[in-house]
C-alpha cells in the first residue's frame, strides 16, 4: 500500500480504509508492513480490522444523470491483469476470471469504464493479422482471445470498454528500421527513427525518448494500421468506445520532447510546408546540433507550431479512420507527462541550460497544442 498523503503536524490517529481482491489469498503467509520515508517519524497502528466478503461484491447502483455526465472508470497503466485479482495461470480461463473479479471491483465502487492496454511497448498483445501473436514475457502475457472474452465482459454489465495503445515499435518498424545506427544516419542514410539534437538516435527504452519519428510515414502508417485493426476487431461491440493513444515519454506518437525530431526527414518537410529554410547544418555529422540551435534560437515558434499542426494533422487522419468505422467512436488522447518542474533532462530542460515552462508550454514542445484541439473534428478528446 502506498500512502502519498502529508500527515498532520499534530500527533493525531488517521483512519485508512482499503480493499484487497483474493490476490492475497493466493498465499497462506501474509503481512502488512508499516513504515515511513522519514527519519525519526516511525510509522504506528494501533488497531487492524479485517472484513471478508463471502459471494460477489455488491453493486453500488450509480445513477446516470439524465443529460449524462463524466465516465469514472479503471485505466490500467501496465496490462497486468495476469497477475492481478487473483490471477493463478495464463490460461484463458484463468485470465476471464480476473477480469470477470475486475468487473466486479469497479461495479462495487461504481465505475462504468475500462481503459486497459491492447497494444504495449514491443508490439500488439491481441493476434494480429499483421504482426501475429506475441505472447508476452510475464505479467503482459494473454492468452489468444482474451479481447474479445473482455468485450463480451463488458457488454454484459454494461460497462464502457477503450483499448488503450502504447505505441513504441512494432514488427514491421523495427525489421526496417532497427539495424541503423548513429553514424550511418550522419551520413545521410533516410530513417524513421528519432533523432535528437546532439546526431543520437533514441534507442526507445521505457522512460528514453521515442524510438521513431512521428510524421515520419512508415511511422503515421504503421499506428493507422493499428488503428483501424482494433476498430475491426472490438468495432461490432456495443461496449466498445474508442480507442486511447497512451503519450507518455517513451511514444512515438508524437516528439515528447523539444530535443527531439531534428533527423533530415522532419527538417525537410518543416521547409517544404512553411517556406522557411534552414541555413545551416546541411552536411556532415555536427548538422543536427547545427539545426537545432538555429531553429530553437531563430524560428522557434514557428517550428514548434509546425510541429503541432503536422501531429493534429495526423490524429485528424486517426479519429476519421475511427469514424469511418461508426460513427461514435471517440480518438482520446491520454497525456502522462511530469509537470513543468521535473528534473528529467529530456522533458525539461533545453541543451543548454534549466528554464522553468508552464505545463501548456511543455507540451507545446512535446506536439501537443490544447488551442488546436478546440476545432472538429469533434470525436478527439484530449485527456490528463
């Protein structure tokens, strides 16, 4: 159990409530550890009640409003529902009672909507036509057919369910574009793969900066694809909703950072949409450095904004895929950046000092301008 809360200045009990699944029960030796992240304040319990539920968990019974109102729902960071909710194999029975035990869970406290990973990191988690089926190496591992025992889960208790896509590689992106390496892009070898503004390529590990370069078109056709394959396999479900694209540090969904995207590919589409060359770092392996520095010092608010319209282009293109496959399904997408205050060197700071920047700033710089996503079409929404 993690408690970030700050306690009080007084020496006064505080009273904590949490629910565990049989997760625990898996096991006959258990124990609750108490303790503090500061010295000299030792953490104390007084008294531990233990309630067990025998049967199902009770429904709350959430009352809709009639003119609607905010979903309240699960959305699932890792998928780890093979290790979770008391989860004892891989095998698709075991994996539909886990989730059959989440359903459970959510309805109990009353939620209505299920964000969990169909695509993670390496690749899809489902059997894909086009990439197959990759099993997983351990808590991601699912079994074939586990989407759609989730899908017909949901539709019978009415809960709304949005595959969420992290979209880091693929099969099909790192077969063409895996071998390449800094040098062979110094000299001018064509690559989808991101390239910072020091000539480094991003080797896409979780928490690095995206692998591949967002208005790259392998990279734009390769998420399309994924895209629209999702739509068809959960797109006749009425529990179906959409689909969320995961932003975090490591997607290559967008830049993530205004240290990224500075390959010959984005430069040369930045001059050829906006007019406006660059007039250094055109040759040799110092040109990124070279670009970097004079598009950030001369032109920066230009290659930001180009930036950003190329991304809202592209989820332009994604949520007409959606549509196109019914008409209600919404493109959300989820933002999971630190604040403007985070040390991290690739999210924060320029190459060439600390500056402190509002969060719109930050993801400005990142490809994601809020003040575009206030026009049609309407089915994009824009969550953090």
């Amino acid at each position: 159990i993690y408690n970030d809360t700050t306690p009080p200045s007084q020496i006064e009990w505080q009273d904590l409530a949490y629910s565990f699944s049989d997760v625990i029960a898996r096991e006959r030796d258990n124990a609750l550890i108490f303790r503090t992240l500061e010295s000299g304040r030792p953490a104390a319990c007084a008294e531990i009640t233990i309630h067990r539920l025998v049967g199902d968990l009770p429904q709350v019974g959430v009352e809709v409003p009639r003119e609607g109102g905010r979903a309240f729902g699960s959305y699932w960071h890792e998928p780890a529902i093979p290790i979770e909710f008391g989860a004892k194999g891989y095998k698709p029975s075991d994996i539909f009672e886990s989730f059959r035990r989440l359903l459970d869970y959510m309805q109990f406290i009353g939620q209505d909507t299920l964000c969990y990973p169909v695509a993670w990191r390496q690749g899809a988690l489902y059997l894909s036509e086009r990439e197959g089926f990759r099993l997983g190496l351990g808590g991601e591992r699912h079994p074939p057919g586990w989407l759609e025992q989730v899908l017909y889960l949901c539709e019978r208790r009415g809960i709304s369910f949005i595959p969420v896509v992290f979209f880091e590689d693929s099969n099909a992106l790192s077969s063409a574009f895996g071998g390449e390496d800094e040098r062979a892009v110094a000299r001018g070898v064509a690559t989808a793969r991101m390239v910072l503004w020091d000539g480094s390529l991003s080797r896409g590990n979780l928490g690095d900066p995206p692998r591949y370069n967002p208005v790259h078109p392998a990279v734009r056709e390769d998420l399309l694809a994924r895209i629209t394959e999702i739509a068809r396999i959960c797109g006749k479900s009425p529990a179906f909703k959409g689909v969320a694209l995961h932003l975090d540090a490591s997607s290559s969904a967008w830049f993530a950072s205004i240290q990224c995207g500075y390959g010959d590919f984005s430069v040369q589409e930045f001059t050829r949409d906006t007019g406006i060359k660059v007039p250094v770092g055109q040759s040799g392996p110092a040109r990124f450095a070279e670009r970097a520095r004079w598009l950030l010092g001369e032109k920066r608010a230009e290659w930001i904004n180009w930036r950003c319209r190329k991304l809202r282009e592209f989820y332009g293109e994604l949520a007409s895929r959606l549509q196109s496959s019914r008409r209600d399904l919404k493109l959300y997408l989820d933002v999971n950046l630190p604040d403007a205050t985070s040390p991290h060197p690739l999210l924060n700071l320029s190459a060439w000092g600390v500056r402190t920047h509002s969060l719109t700033q930050l993801l400005c710089e990142a490809g994601l301008d809020l003040s575009l996503y206030t026009e049609r079409p309407t089915n994009i929404v824009v969550r953090k």
